[in-house]
C-alpha cells in the first residue's frame, strides 16, 4: 500500500497516530463548494 512508508516512520519515531476516515468529509465538502462558488462568482474581484 502507498501509505505504509509513511505509517512505518510515524511509528518507529514512537508517535500517536489515530484514523477516523470521513470525519470532517461535511468540512472539505463546504470548502470545496465554497472555492467553486468563489471562481464561478468572481468573489475575488467583489472583495477588491
């Protein structure tokens, strides 16, 4: 798996590492719709 070389150095360095996929999936999904929403709006040029 991809993952693993990355899992092996966090563990050997003795260091906590918990996974909880699709905990803040609501958050991601609003920045995303947010960013959309900012390039189809043009926000960046109402803020200026």
């Amino acid at each position: 798996m991809v993952d693993d070389w990355f899992y092996e150095k966090i563990l050997a360095r003795n260091v906590l590492l918990t996974k909880f996929p699709g905990a803040n999936a609501p958050e991601v999904a609003e920045f995303v719709f947010a960013g959309i929403l900012r390039v189809v709006k043009r926000l960046g040029e109402l803020h200026r």
